[in-house]
C-alpha cells in the first residue's frame, strides 16, 4: 500500500499545467508569510521538500 503523500504527489502529476501552476503559487505565497514547508505541503496537498 502506498503512503498518502506518495498518492498526493501521483495526483498532482495528473493535473494540468496550470492547476500545478496555481498550487506552486499558493504554496510559494504561505511560504513566505513564514509557513513551514511541511504545513504548506499539508495545505497544498504534496510532499514537502526536505
């Protein structure tokens, strides 16, 4: 069985490009309000970069 965040990012891949667009957008945005990159990748539904 594979991990959420493995299925997340899967389903983000299948989104079209300006979809995955907007959700960069958005995480890029909470992240420099000072949100963590592990609760922006919660909000943003994809895996945080480490």
């Amino acid at each position: 069985m594979k991990h959420n965040a493995d299925m997340n990012n899967e389903a983000s891949r299948k989104l079209s490009p300006s979809a995955q667009e907007e959700k960069r957008k958005l995480a890029i945005k909470l992240w420099k309000q000072g949100m963590s990159q592990k609760k922006v990748a919660e909000i943003a539904g994809t895996t945080p970069r480490l």
